[in-house]
C-alpha cells in the first residue's frame, strides 16, 4: 500500500489544477474536451459514452446547440493529449468569430477509408490544431476543408444566406499520412484539400507547419481566391502541392523536400494569377514545377532551378523567377526572316556575339503588334525576350552569333 502512496498524492494535487484551469478555461467560455474527459474534469472526451470521435464530435454538437445567434457564445478547447478516432470529425458553422484551440491535441484518425476532420463554413475564426493523422488511410483527406451549409447569414432569411469560408485562420502544427518513410516507396492517404466547389474559399489564410508523407500534400480546388497559404515543411508526398483550374490569386509558400519519393512533384499548377514562392529539394527531373494547359498569369518565385519544370501551358502564360539563373538552352538561329518564339515560362536576355550580316530586325509578343527595328546588330548586344515573344531577324548570307540567357 505505501508503494501507491505517492502515486495516489500525485492524482489528488493534480487533479484540482486542471480543475481549477479548466474552470478558468469555462469562464471565458471555452467548452473543454480532455484526455480522460469528462472524467478527468473536461466537459467531453474519449470516455464520453457511444464515442467515436473522442468526444469532439459530442463536443461540436453541444455547441451547434447552444450557439444559435450569429456571433458564437461559445468555443472549443481541446486539452493535452493524445485521441484516437474512427469516425470523420464535422466542424459546422458555429458562429462569427469562433475559436477552438487544440493545439496540444493529437487526433489521430484510424480508419483506411474517409476524411478525419471536416471544416464547414465560418467566418472570422480561428481554428488552431496540433497534430493529425491518420496512418492508415489509404484514401481520402486528413483536412478537408469544404463550405456547404449556410454559414456567416445564417440567421438572416433563406436567401441571404451562403455557405463560404471567410477571414478565417486555419492553423495546424502538423497533418501525417505515415508516422515514417522509406525512400522510394510512393504515398497513398492525402493531407489537405481546400475545396471550395460548393460555396468559395476566401480571404484567409492557412497555416501549416509541417505536412509529412501523403499522396497529395495540399490541394486548392473550386472557387478559392485571395487567401495566404503557407506551408512550411512539405515533404514525402507523391504531389506536394496542386492548384486546381479555376483557383487564383493566392499567396503560397512552401518549402518541399520529396525524401526520394519516386517521381515526385513539386507544384502542379492549372489555376491563374497565383504568387508562389517555392523551396525545392529531391523532387524528380522536370517536375519541381508543372504548367498545366489551362495555368495563366501565375509568378513562382523558385529557390533552386537545377530540378527542372515542365511547361504544358501556353508559351507567355505564366512565369517563373529562379534564384538561381534557369537552365536554358541556346537555340540555333533560324533562317532569315522566320520568327523564334521564347519558350521559357522566364524572360530571356539574347547577348549577340557576331552581328553577322543583319539588316533588320523585330520582335512581336502575343496578341501585340510586330516593333520593327531597321537597323542591324553590334556584339556586346542584349535584347530581352518575354516569355512567349518572338525575334525575328532579316539577313543575307552570314547569319549572327548568340547566347541565351535567363534574365535576373
């Protein structure tokens, strides 16, 4: 028996401080869940009867009750701890300006099928997590965040409200697919999916420390405009990042690192007037970034050019700006007169080595009308070419000499 005193006087000191700070937690009207809950003082917890969801779902449902004005009354906390879960968790429009922090938590997810957490519309709240995972899925989204149901009107008349997500912070410190990776083997379940197909995505930000090990790191998809996204940590995962056709102007960092994951992209991007700047390491050749067909206006800042891009979009449509200079290939000039489009998705500086026989030349960007120069070359010339732009060159018998080169 006294082996379990000390024990036992541990409990009962504890005990009344957290108590006592949840307590403190409640007055400023914070429902809690805990790690014993609601044995251990919490209002809710893994311990709350018929639980799948650790008590959070329970906890989210007691909320959607008691706040039925427009501004929430009441928000969430999550204590310390680890949950485990087999059901999706569904965070429903609660009110403006709710919060929940859960940044101790760990929600650990551990079906193979479905999405672990689920954010519906909101409007000016504050949504901070820890830790989530689900480590055995093989389908499905960690996050999905996906207004529905009408939100910020919601006590307004029927057809004054909407389901959007609006001035909001997202927080996360960390979203895993896998507790660990091996090298070359490729992932299955996905990290974040901002799917704005049903109501927009707007004006918030996104904050994610680290997203490890999924097939797909983040995704944007549907009407998803003017949000800061940044995701500082990214790696493991088959796509780290992919921006849908219809998504634009985003603000997003992230640095990725693809732990030798076989064929791994960067960036895959068809959406339009987006800002990245990106951090590349490991990804494979050609893919730290890919224009896709419909990508236009988009500006990826990009730390080290040596992996490579892919430009499926059309010439001009999109540009990138590598700290490094972009590895370029110098074209052969072409016969007189016939025109050479720039296809680097990055302005080019053409430095002329001989002027050859030149006579006259022009250039002609896209949609714009042919500048004629009647004039000829000098070595030592730099003419610059947008991405998408033509020169064209009028000579006899010599033709020039060049070197191209991406411009800083």
């Amino acid at each position: 028996m006294r082996a379990f005193l000390p024990l036992l006087l541990l409990i009962i000191l504890c005990k009344p401080g957290f108590t006592a700070r949840f307590d403190a937690l409640r007055e400023e009207g914070f429902v809690i869940v805990s790690a014993d809950g609601p044995d251990d003082g919490g209002d809710f917890g893994p311990k709350t009867p018929g639980t799948t969801t650790a008590g959070i779902g329970e906890a989210l449902q007691y909320l959607e009750k008691a706040n039925t004005d427009q501004h929430r009354s009441l928000n969430l906390y999550i204590a310390s701890g680890h949950y485990s879960t087999s059901s999706t968790i569904h965070i429903p429009w609660l009110g403006e300006r709710l919060q929940i922090d859960a940044r101790e938590a760990w929600i650990d997810y551990t079906p193979t099928h479905g999405d672990a957490l689920v954010i519906d519309s909101q409007m000016n709240g504050r949504l901070r997590f820890g830790y989530i995972s689900g480590m055995q899925l093989t389908d499905g989204w960690i996050v999905k965040v996906k207004p529905v149901h009408p939100g910020p009107s919601a006590p307004l008349p029927k057809e004054r409200q909407s389901s959007v997500i609006v001035s909001t912070l997202i927080e996360f410190n960390a979203i895993v697919a896998k507790e660990y990776f091996k090298d070359g083997v490729a992932q299955r379940g996905n990290g974040i999916l901002l799917d704005a197909s049903v109501g927009p995505i707007l004006w918030s930000t996104v904050d994610i420390s680290e997203i490890n090990t999924c097939g797909v790191g983040a995704q944007l998809t549907g009407n998803c405009h003017y949000n800061t996204i940044d995701l500082w940590f990214n790696h493991g995962c088959n796509t780290h990042l992919q921006i849908d056709q219809g998504v634009s102007q985003n603000r997003i960092y992230s640095a990725i690192n693809s732990e030798k994951v076989p064929e791994s992209i960067g960036a895959l991007i068809a959406g339009e007037r987006n800002t990245l700047s990106l951090a590349m390491t490991q990804v494979a050749k050609g893919k730290s970034v890919i224009f896709e067909k419909p990508a236009q206006f988009n500006v990826v800042q990009l730390n080290d050019s040596r992996y490579g891009f892919t430009n499926n979009a059309p010439l001009g449509a999109n540009r990138i700006v590598a700290n490094d200079e972009l590895s370029i290939k110098t074209p052969q000039v072409p016969q007189s007169e016939t025109a050479l489009i720039n296809p680097v998705p990055a302005v080019v500086e053409v430095l002329i080595l001989d002027p050859g026989d030149v006579r006259g030349w022009s250039l002609q960007a896209p949609g714009e009308t042919e500048q004629k120069i009647s004039a000829g070359l000098h070595a030592g010339q730099q003419i610059q070419l947008r991405s998408g732009e033509s020169i064209s060159l009028r000579y006899r018998k010599r033709p020039p000499k060049w070197h191209w080169r991406t411009s800083p």
